[in-house]
C-alpha cells in the first residue's frame, strides 16, 4: 500500500471524485466543456494529494497540497454553478460541497503543518 492511501483526506477526496464521476457519467444535460473541467478539476484534489505525498521536502509536499485546496475550490465553483442551472439536485449539491469543506479544512491543516 502506497502512504497516501492511508490519508484520510486523500479517501474523502477518492469519495468525492467517485460521486462526481457518477454524476457526470449519468447526467446527458451537463455540457461537455462543463464535463470536462468538472472532472479534471475533482481528479485534480486526489492527484496532487497523491503526487504531494511521494515528495522528499515539505516545500514541495506543501505546493502538491496548495494545488490541491485550488482544485477543492474550483470544483465548489463548478457545483454551484451547475446548481443554478439546475443540473443537480439541491441533496447533491449540499452533500458534495459539505465533502469539499472538510477536504479544504484537511488541507488547510497539512498545508500549515508543512510550513
């Protein structure tokens, strides 16, 4: 087993993308350029979680995690926007950006202990 695998914000961030890819595999109404970025941007949190926890110094551990938070945030906007559009329920809406909250305070946490 990988290191990273054993992070709790690393599963909440696997759990999530899960969610959103199943969101954007089942919903025809989403544009493709919102498919797209969407799931790139919800790959993007676990990836650089992952690629943050293999490097040797914390300067770079720390820059894989800030990218990470961005891509949290990037996602939030996604949501929302989708949400308006009314492309996703209200349940969905608030469960996943509920996810992202915690995901950003985790990262938050890790980004401040590797300073």
């Amino acid at each position: 087993m990988f290191p990273f695998e054993n992070l709790e914000v690393y599963k909440k961030a696997f759990a999530s993308h899960q969610k959103v890819n199943k969101l954007l595999v089942s919903n025809s109404q989403i544009p493709a350029y919102l498919k797209n970025q969407y799931g790139r941007a919800s790959l993007s949190i676990m990836l650089n979680i992952a690629e943050g926890s293999g490097r040797v110094t914390n300067k770079d551990r720390r820059s894989f995690m800030i990218n990470a938070r961005g891509s949290t945030f990037e996602c939030v906007a996604i949501v929302d926007f989708l949400f308006s559009q009314n492309e996703v329920s209200d349940a969905f809406h608030q469960e996943i950006k509920s996810g992202y909250e915690e995901i950003s305070k985790m990262l938050y946490a890790m980004i401040k202990n590797l300073e």
